[in-house]
C-alpha cells in the first residue's frame, strides 16, 4: 500500500484498481467501469435483461429453457470487488454469470449494491438484502416463470437473504492476527474497513465482517440447507475461509458443510481468467452442487474454486421427462449428475439434460445450421452444419463428419447447447461439413435402437439425399466421430461399415477416418488401471439399457476387445485417432482398445492422443478451456490429414 504525504493528496488506501485519499476523494483505476451489454449470448444460449431494485442496478439471466413451464432453482449473486468497485454489468462478471446461468441450469440474478466510500457500509447490505426479498417474491416474470421458489422443508419457504448479505462481508477478520494470516493483509484489511464502514463499533470484529466474533449472531440460525466454501491456497483470505467452515459445523448448523480449497491458485482467478482448466472445473462442479448433495459427495476430483464467491443456494433436482417403463419401484439402481435409473426401468432425467438451442446462422463461427428428418417412423433426425463457403461460385466440396452425441446412451441430442456449440465450433474450425445424428434414447428405446439408427443416418449422410450433402459434402472423405457413449456407436457403425460396407452410399462414397473421444468400453474382466466402482456401475447401467446383450460387460458393442468379438482388422477407414483424459476412468479401455486395434494387422495409421489432468468430455462443458483448444488443433490436423 503507497503511503504519500502531501496535504489532501495522503492516499489512505491503494488497492491497484482503488484509491482513497485523506480528503475522501476516490479514483478507480481504468476498467473498473467497464460494462458488458445484455441480451442473448450466442455461446451459452442465455439471455440476459437489467432491472432495477429499489433504486439499484441488477442482471437477470435467464438459460434455454424445454418449455413454458419449466422451473429452475434460483440463485442470487453478488459480485466481488472488496465493496469499492464492480458491478453486474463488469465484463468479467457477466461472463461468469452467464456461464454459471447456462452450465448449473439455475435463473440467476446478479445483484447490484451500492458502493463504499460514498456510500459507507451497512448501504451494500441493506440493498443485498433487498435484493434477495425481491427474487423470492417472484415480481419479475422470469422469477415468476421459471424460478422455482416453492417452499422446501418444514412448509416453510427458504429464505437465504441473512446468510447471502452475510457471505457477502466474509471477505476478510477474525479476531487478532494469527500464524496462517498474512500479517500485511490483516493490515490492510483494518484500514479499508475502517474507510467503507466508518460506524462498524467492532471494528474487524464487526459479526457482519467476522461472522465468528464473540457475540457475533450463533451461525446455527443461518438459513439453507447446503453450504459450499470454496478457497483458493494463495488467497490471503484461505484461513479465514477455512475458520468460517469449521465454525459452521460447530454451531450444529442443520444443513451440510463442504470447503474445497485449489491448490496454487490466487483470488477470483476463475473469473479473471475464465479459460482455464481450473475455471472449467469450477463451471462443472458448480452445475453438481446446484443438482445435488449426491452428486457432490460422490465426486472426488478438484471442485469449483470460487475463492471470493460463496453463495447458498437453494438447488434440488428437477427430474424431466420421467416415464414410467414398467414397475413404480423406488429403488435406484444407477445414478449420476444427468439421469437416475430404477429397477423397474424406470428414468428420471433432471433438468437441463433436455435444453436445446435451435438451428439457424452463428454469428460467432459463420457457421448456419438446419434441422432434418432422417427416418419419420423412427424419428431419427440430425442437425447439419455447414461452415461459410466460396462466394466466388466455386463449388466447395467439403468432408463430411458424422457426429454422434454422448450422454451414456440416455441423454444428449444434438440440440443440446453444449453439443451444438462443439458442432458449431468443429465446423468451422475444420471446414467440415457435420451431420449431428439424434438417435433413440434408452432405456425407452433400448439398445441396439441407437446402434440402429446412427447405422441409417450414416448411410443416409453418405446418399446425397440432402442438397447440402449434395452440394458440398465430399463423399470421398467421410469421417465418423463420436464422444463418450456416442465414440461406442462410432465404433460400431465403423464396424458395421468395415464388415458389409455402406448400403445406400454412392460408389465414391468413402469412410477416411475414425474419430473416438473418450469412447466408453467396458468388460467383464477388471483392468489393471481401471476403478472397480467404475467398472461395476458400468454393468448396472449397461444391463438397464441393453437387456439383450448375452454377454453382459463381454459383448462385442460395449467390449470390442472380448474373445470372440468381430476382428478390429474390419474396421472400416484408413486412420483412427482415439482421444482419451486422463482423469477419466474410461481412458484405460481407450488405450487398450487403440493397442488392439495395431495389434489386429488393421491396414491404416492408429493414433492416441491423451489430455493430461482433464476429465471425461472436458472439452464439450469447457471447450474454450486451454486443454479444450489444444485437442480441438489436434482434431482439425488430424482431419486435414497431417
């Protein structure tokens, strides 16, 4: 902190980006004011509107949403900015918000507060706590649509406006100084509070800045039911952080408590530096804590790192789309972050699996895409992409790449927003024209359906019967790609294809190349690398959506390597890259698989590329996280046939 003595020009305070003076003049650094424009987001497929509450500015963000009656939990957000600058509007906030709206599936409003020194501490509390009174009360007609704001225990409606307006001030105080604590930061910390909350009588310990000061309100009064306190180890406000989370517990506070602390990374990164892979697993986890306790407490990778913003959140799971498939047991056999299966068949799909963006021109890649019917009795359809082409008059004739979604057989459409951003991007970063094939979801649809279908829309991709496809699909160079449970089907097609050739294709027609990205195999036998959770859910699920296959983990479309299984010699093609994570559980299998397939004495070029740290499908939730990108040049070389 720079200490100047000159008269009105003593600075009392110099955060960087803030400057108080001894006067109470204050200048805020260059960018501080910046502002980012509502409105649709062609990235995440949310739409965003500024309103204003009781007099203070605020951000609605509202995601894709099935249909009209769709409901979202609500989620109340409070940017940083150590009460002295910020706003909804700053670039940087409406980024992660928007990204936060679309990924944890939640309506969010960022709320605006008045800022310090003009105006001094309580005034930011007062307005958060306005803030969070208007969302519950549903007055804006996203809130009353889509929010979901009925009451959850006891009868009695949650309202999390102590706690948010309190997680808001635990930015910094305990009482004392101790050894974790940088001595300088204690320092500063004392002063600034002093400036932007004059008449706090405490000082730093002040219950709304040390929530664990004697006489501070019990923290067993807080509202909600979760609490979530994430910090990051070269933040200077980790030990508090920590502190806060134990003292929760202690109070006998009824919800559960979690702290998550990102080794080696600094305050607010994931919002400065939204692109990385850190910031791309705070998106995922944040999404899971907003879905359930289960899914947070099943995961053991590294979570959300949102150092400076802790939140409660009232999240439940919504379930879409449940159908009933035979009996009403309860019993759940399979469940993860997307779906939920019980013995008698039955599927709970929680919300945002079903969200869609629709078809048209992006104005981000150039890319214009359309929807067709493959098969009406069926209902196989596919989404088409097709990149800027010559305007010169030129015919561009383009490869074609056969797409088949992920989402363990179960969810995913090529409507999603994730899969059609990746569709979108691939175009145009390729100069590919992509066929997103939707095929029949199980368990309503059991396997072999999707099998049966990606067969008909390759055939279908490869027979000229679309005028793009006829215009500018080079059928000379095909390439059938797929991500998870759609990497097995591209395996399988290809296999189908290697075996009895294309049906309906013209002669010319011609597969070049298989891509595979993080393709989900199994077998009955353990694997050396592979978790035996892992292993063992993969058999009860697959036993859910394919009760046909005899063999269980060892048939052939979810085991290609099991005895007996069809040569990989047939493969169809002339080169393979199969792309695997290695967080991912699946990536063991994919590295054998690409071993067997060398090994079989197939005729063309087998290729492995490995994302370290990464996990499953990274790159579909993340694809603009550094990793992402990476594999994204390695896919458009290999497609360019380097």
């Amino acid at each position: 902190m720079a200490m100047v003595d000159s008269g009105d020009d003593e600075i009392i305070i110099d955060l960087g980006y803030f400057r108080l003076y001894k006067d109470g003049r204050v200048h805020r650094a260059d960018g501080t004011a910046d502002t980012a424009p509502a409105g649709l987001d062609a990235d995440t497929g949310v739409t965003s509107r500024d309103v204003v509450i009781d007099g203070v500015a605020a951000r609605l963000y509202l995601p894709t949403v099935p249909n009209a009656a769709t409901r979202l939990p609500v989620l109340v957000f409070f940017h940083g900015g150590a009460f002295v600058a910020g706003s909804p509007t700053h670039p940087w906030f409406h980024s992660y918000v928007n990204s936060l709206a679309a990924s944890a599936r939640v309506v969010a409003v960022s709320a605006g507060y008045r800022l310090a020194p003009e105006h001094p501490l309580p005034a930011a509390y007062d307005d958060a706590w306005a803030a969070l009174n208007w969302a519950v009360s549903g007055a804006d007609p996203w809130l009353s649509a889509h929010g979901d704001l009925r009451p959850r225990v006891r009868g009695r409606r949650q309202r999390a406006g102590a706690n948010i307006a309190h997680n808001v001030a635990i930015a910094a105080g305990v009482r004392g100084w101790n050894k974790e604590e940088d001595h300088e930061f204690w320092r500063t910390n004392n002063e600034r509070w002093a400036a932007i909350f004059p008449g706090a009588k405490e000082g730093l310990d002040d219950p709304r800045i040390n929530p664990m000061a004697t006489g501070a309100p019990c923290l067993a009064k807080m509202a909600g039911e979760r609490l979530l306190v994430c910090t990051a180890s070269e933040d200077p406000r980790a030990p508090r952080g920590r502190a806060y989370c134990d003292a929760v517990r202690d109070s006998r506070w009824r919800g559960e408590v979690e702290w998550y602390e990102s080794n080696g990374e600094g305050h607010g990164f994931f919002v400065l530096n939204p692109g990385t892979s850190e910031a791309g697993k705070a998106t995922s986890i944040t999404r899971e804590f907003r879905a359930s306790r289960q899914a947070i407490n099943r995961i053991k990778a590294p979570r959300s790192p949102c150092s400076v913003f802790r939140w409660i959140t009232l999240a439940s799971k919504l379930a879409v789309g449940a159908e009933a498939m035979g009996s009403g047991s309860t019993e759940v056999v399979f469940d993860c972050e997307f779906f939920r299966l019980y013995k008698g068949g039955r599927v709970e799909r929680f919300a945002g699996t079903d969200a869609t963006v629709p078809a048209g021109f992006d104005a981000g890649t150039g890319v214009t895409s359309k929807d067709v019917v493959i098969d009406a009795a069926t209902g196989v359809a596919a989404r088409l992409y097709l990149p800027t082409t010559d305007t010169s008059g030129a015919t561009t004739k383009l490869p074609i790449l056969v797409f088949f979604h992920g989402g363990f057989f179960v969810v995913g459409a090529p409507a999603h927003p994730w899969f059609h951003r990746y569709a979108n991007a691939l175009a145009a970063s390729a100069s590919v024209l992509v066929v997103s094939v939707r095929y029949r979801l199980a368990p309503e649809h059991a396997l072999p359906a999707a099998y049966d279908d990606a067969w008909a829309a390759l055939n279908w991709a490869t027979s000229n019967a679309d005028p793009w496809l006829s215009a500018h699909g080079d059928l000379n160079r095909v390439f059938v790609v797929g991500v998870s449970a759609g990497a097995n089907i591209a395996h399988n097609v290809a296999m189908a294809a290697g075996v009895s050739g294309l049906r309906s294709a013209p002669a010319l027609a011609r597969i070049e190349g298989v891509i595979l990205f993080d393709p989900s195999f199994a077998g009955e036998q353990k694997m050396e690398a592979e978790a035996e959770e892992f292993r063992r859910a993969n058999k009860i699920r697959w036993t859910a959506i394919f009760p046909g296959a005899k063999d269980g983990l060892d048939d052939p479309r979810i085991n290609p390597m099991a005895a007996g299984a069809p040569s990989l010699a047939k493969l169809a093609g002339e080169r393979l890259l199969v792309c695997t994570a290695s967080e991912d559980p699946r990536a063991p299998r994919g590295r054998a698989y690409c071993d067997a397939v060398r090994a079989s004495g197939w005729r063309g070029e087998v290729e492995w590329y490995e994302s370290i740290g990464e996990r499953h499908a990274f790159f579909i939730a993340n694809y603009g996280s550094r990793g992402a990108v990476k594999l994204m040049d390695r896919v458009v070389d290999f497609l360019a046939g380097h």
